[in-house]
C-alpha cells in the first residue's frame, strides 16, 4: 500500500545461493481503531493484517491473564470460493488453530505478569501465494502489532521457519522447498543482549526425509544437526526484531499505565512460608511418589493453612472465624504454590533427587502392550509412570483420506491422527465433546511424529486413522502418544520405515551460591517430566525419534534464554531415553504383525489413463455395477491406479 499516512519497515532475509526473502511491516492505513495495526508482507504477494486491542478494564476475578488469539483465514486471498454449503468460512482450520498456538506460545510469557486486561490479536489472511507457509509471517506480524498497541510488553518477538535443504538452513522455505529438506523447524525468540533468546520452537522431519537420508545421502537430522539449526535461525531472528523494533520506534503509542494484579503480597507469602515448611511438612509431602496420594496430602495441609490464616465460615450456624489474612484467599492459594515451586526447585538443584525420588535422568517404569482391544485393525497400551496412553489404528480404502479446502495446497490427508484428552484421566470432572486446540496441537505434534516412518501410498494403499486416547495423565501425553501409536500401527500391519518413540525433557534453573562464596547459574536437565514438574520448571522440551535420527521437536521455556551447551546436553540426554524406550518397545512388537480379519484388503491394478472413462462407464454406471455385483470397493486415481478393498 502507499500513502503519507504509513509508516513502514523493511527486513531482508538472506539466504545466500537460495535468495533473499523481504519481509515488509506497515502501520497507520488500515484498522485505524485498534490498539495496534500491522500490515506484514512477504515477497510484496501474501500479505496478513494483525491488530491488537485490549479491554477498557481488568477482569479482577481472574487468575490468569486473558489473551485470545485468532487466525481468520479469508478464502479469496488464495482467490478460492469456499467449499461448503453456505460457501464461506465456517470454523477455523487445524492450520489456523495451530497458527494461533505457535502465535500464544512465544507472545504470552512476554506481557507484564499480573495483566488482567482481555487482550485479543487477530490474525486475517488478506493476500497468500498458495507456495507460502503464512503462520511464520504471523507470528511476526502479532509481536509488531502488539509491540505498537501501547500494552505493557517486553517484546519484539521475532520467528523464523529455517529447512535444511541441501545442507544448508534456509529461512523462510516455500511448500515446494519441502521435497529437497530433510527438517523443518519453527523458531521464535526476542534480542537479549548480544544473542538472541529463543523461547519456542515447533519443528519436524518431513514426509521426505527417510528417502533423502537413506536413498540420497542428504544429513540426517541429529541431535547435534538440530542444534546447529537453532542457532543458524537465530540470525534471522534478530533481523526480524530490528525491524519490528525500528516501526516501534517511528509509530509505537506510549505504553499506557495498566492495573497489575500481583498473586501474591510479601507478607502473605512469608506467612504461607513459615505455616508450610514448620516441622519440614511441606518437604516431606512433596517426596510423596504418588500423584493421587501427593495431592491428597497437599491439599489437606493447604486447608489448614486457609483455616488459620484466611478463616473459615460454619455453613450451619453462620459463626465465622477471622484469620489474618481474611478476605485473601487467591493470594494464600497463590503463595502456597509459589512454595512448592521453590521446594521443588530447590531439591532438584541441591540434591539432584526429584519429586518421586528419580534421579534427573532417570525414566519411570514402563509398561507396552499389544492387541489391548477386540475387532479392531490394531491396538495397543503404552504406559509410562502413571502416564497410560491407548491407541487405536483404522485402516480404509483410499477414497476416505480427508479432504481438504484451506488455503494450503495439500488438498488430502492420507494419515490423521486425533488426540482425546478426557478429564477422568487427570481425576477430574468436566465438558467432553468438540476437541480444544490443546487436544488439536497434541494430536498434530504426534502425526508429525510419525510422518517421515509411514510407508508410501503405493507401499501401502491404505487410509489410516490414528486415536490416541489418554487413559491416564501425569506427564507428557503427547510424547505417550507417539510411542502408543507406534505400536498400535505395527499391530495393524502398517509396514512403519522405523519405530518412533518420544520423551519429555524438562529444566530447573537457578542463581546459586559456589564453593568461593560467589553466585552462578545452575542448570539441572530432567528425562520423563512428571505435570508438577512441567508446571514449576523453565522448561518443556519434547523430542521425538527413531533410533537414527529426531522426526519432531516442541519447546517452549519460561527463561530470557537457554545456554547453547545446557540445550545440546538435553538432546543428548533426550536420545539417551528414546533410545531405551525404544528397547521396550521392541518387546512388545518389532515387526508388523499380519493385518486384522477385519480390517479390509486393497490390491491394486494399472489401467491406461486413456482408458480410466471405459471402467467408470457413463455417468459412474459400469463401476456401480461391479460394485453392486462383487460387494468390492472401488477407487480410480487419476494415473490410471485402480484400488480395489
């Protein structure tokens, strides 16, 4: 766009023999009344609005800080009409939900702590070249409109999409760029210093990786390969905040004065302090192994905190005891966990023992098993603690892949793999139906998982439904998930390239006192995260793998940023445990076992293409016919492949 009216920043991308890339941030033509209003374009074709605006006023009754995030997909920006009946867009797409989650993940820890104001960022898809991934340029997009909205907001947050495609990490791949790399990640962080933070990454090998590493002789993506791509994207990264921070510079409003809602006063939490660890009870709880009995046990000593330092009121006479702290009780509820953290911490750095009395590197028992269900193609039970993941494989004809209507160019898909997050599996109550975008994101980080180890639509003719179901949770589903399906797959017959397994890693830091009297950081990595310690750590890191190479990453931290030899020793000991997960695995099932009586059988045969119209007949009539005759399924594709199921 042109005008006097905007301003505008510009990022190149260099990508040496592959080009360059611009990235173009505008403000001051469109969405005038929004908090903050960005333009971002890519190329000069594809082009996303962001805006941000806040609420007038705080929602006091609120624990945590309310951000919502939006992606609006716009079919004509992709000059496509819609697909369904109504013909215009109806709900969000997986790609939309999972753009809002890769948007959350880097921008929410970056807001003053204690905001209360309803703050929502929308994300519309205005212009697209169908050969651009765009949830790259909206991350980037929201961190520049909200870092000129005026709310409190320590960013520029700057992402980048890096592939290693010929040996070299290139920013800002295309999906054609796809068939040549062997990894794709998603890198988002902000400048700290010198160096540049990185606070989330998203990344996996690609459905083409396995014929490029063994076939063609391209690098694997190791876990020392991998590091070497984070820090290449770090580069781009810092390109990208300048950028943002220059536009903040021309057309930034000034950051307005918002209420900030602390958890908790100091003198509420010395008193917690001094209740919970009087006699060392709270120390002697929190060495409990188990969740149900640990929680049990912490819930009661908090009750007793609340009775003496909030009071209590007598439901029956009406008689009301006063505490100290009366009229307080989210900030002595607040404070009480607060202490947890810091026992926690504590215990993990000092005396290297976590919450169950593992050591940092140690895996919980595991447990796998096989044909767990009646009838069904392939199933099977994964178990890690008390962790306990069912997956469930469907096997079809061709014809029932999912089909797509986005503004992506992949228009089916083959392998869908659903994530259900009940909350009996946590020992709770609560809504089932419709999956929430934690269940989506859960689902899409296991199928792209297991993408690069799936066998070729000709190796294998089939459709495949992947369920994972948690049964059990405490710790890392997802990760649960990965080594389930695995199995679960090879018991239906699916001829998987290698098995996959997945582990949560997690990381404790702290400013601690040496031996000289002076202070330094102190990091402890942990293998096997339980759910308190994914809560109270700095870090959730989740690796996925064969025993050759990673097929998926998801990190995010809570820290300004992780030492480079801190991360590459946690994917070292990340290996380490998929490694040995893997060898139980291999127990249970390590080969594919013969395909289910129930399941349906698919052969195939080649017709000439100029022939394909005598087989189908006019108006569908000859392959109704055979259809209705032999009881068979019938599929066509368009290279004259004919599936018969």
């Amino acid at each position: 766009m042109e005008g006097p009216d905007i301003t505008f920043t510009e990022a190149t991308i260099d990508n040496g023999r592959f080009g360059t890339r611009t990235v173009r941030f505008e403000t001051g033509r469109l969405a005038k009344q929004a908090g903050g209003a960005v333009a971002a374009y890519l190329d000069g074709d594809t082009m996303l609005l962001s805006t941000t605006t806040a609420s007038g006023s705080p929602r006091e009754q609120f624990d945590f800080f309310p951000l919502t995030v939006d992606v609006e997909e716009r079919m004509y920006a992709a000059g496509k009409i819609p697909g369904s009946f109504f013909r215009r867009e109806g709900r969000p797409s997986t790609d939309a939900i999972l753009t809002c989650r890769l948007i959350d993940r880097p921008l929410r820890p970056t807001f003053v702590k204690g905001l209360r104001n309803e703050v929502q960022v929308v994300i519309t898809v205005l212009a697209l070249n169908p050969d651009v991934q765009y949830d790259v340029l909206a991350i980037n997009a929201a961190s520049a409109s909200t870092q000129i909205s005026g709310l409190p907001f320590s960013g520029p947050i700057g992402a980048a999409r890096v592939s290693l495609i010929d040996d070299q990490w290139v920013a800002f791949p295309n999906f054609s760029d796809v068939q040549r790399s062997t990894f794709d990640m998603v890198v988002a962080g902000r400048v700290v210093g010198d160096d540049v933070a990185i606070m989330m990454v998203e990344a996996e090998a690609t459905d083409y990786t396995w014929n490029l590493v063994k076939h063609e002789g391209k690098t694997a993506p190791t876990e020392d390969i991998v590091a070497e791509g984070l820090e290449a994207a770090k580069g781009f990264i810092k390109v990208l905040c300048e950028a943002q921070a220059e536009l903040a510079a021309k057309a930034a409003k000034p950051v307005e004065e918002f209420p900030v809602f602390l958890d908790y006063e100091d003198d509420v939490y010395a008193a917690v302090e001094a209740a919970a660890t009087k006699d060392g009870r709270l120390d002697q709880i929190l060495t409990i192994a188990g969740k149900q009995e640990r929680e049990d046990a912490i819930n009661e000593l908090k009750s007793e905190i609340h009775l003496n330092l909030v009071g209590d009121e007598n439901i029956f006479t009406g008689e009301t005891k006063s505490g100290q702290f009366a009229g307080r009780q989210k900030e002595v509820s607040a404070a009480y966990r607060a202490v947890q953290k810091k026992l926690i911490r504590e215990r993990i750095l000092r005396d290297k023992v976590r919450i169950d009395g593992r050591g940092l590197a140690d895996i919980r028992a595991l447990s796998a098993e096989v044909e767990v269900l009646p009838r069904v193609h392939g199933s099977a039970i994964f178990e890690r603690g008390e962790t306990q993941i069912m997956g469930v494989t469907t096997l079809n004809m061709l014809r029932m892949e999912q089909q797509l209507d986005t503004l992506s160019p992949v228009t089916r898909k083959r392998y869908m793999h659903n994530y259900n997050f009940p909350p009996y599996s946590t020992g709770e109550t609560g809504r089932v139906g419709s999956p929430k975008r934690r269940e989506i994101g859960h689902g899409a980080l296991a199928e792209r998982a297991l993408m690069p180890v799936l066998p070729t639509r000709e190796e294998f003719p089939y459709a495949i439904r992947q369920v994972s179901e948690a049964l059990g949770s405490n710790g890392s589903t997802s990760m649960g998930s990965v080594c389930a399906s695995t199995l679960s797959l090879l018991n239906a017959g699916v001829p998987l390239r290698a098995p996959v397994a997945g582990i949560a890693m997690g990381l404790v830091s702290a400013e601690l006192e040496d031996e000289n009297g002076g202070k330094s950081m102190h990091y402890a990595a942990l293998t096997d995260i339980l759910g308190a310690e994914d809560a109270f750590g700095d870090m959730d890191f989740k690796v996925a793998g064969t025993k050759e190479f990673v097929t998926a990453i998801q990190l995010d931290t809570k820290l300004d940023g992780i030492p480079a030899d801190v991360l590459a020793g946690a994917l070292t000991q990340a290996r380490d445990a998929r490694l040995h997960i893997l060898d139980v695995m291999a127990e249970a099932i390590d080969v594919p076992d013969e395909m289910s009586p129930f399941a349906p059988r698919v052969i195939s045969v080649q017709v000439p293409v100029d022939k394909i119209g005598e087989v189908i007949g006019p108006k569908g009539k000859m392959i109704n016919q055979i259809q209705e005759e032999t009881g068979a399924q019938i599929s066509i594709e368009d290279d004259g492949t004919v599936y018969i199921g």
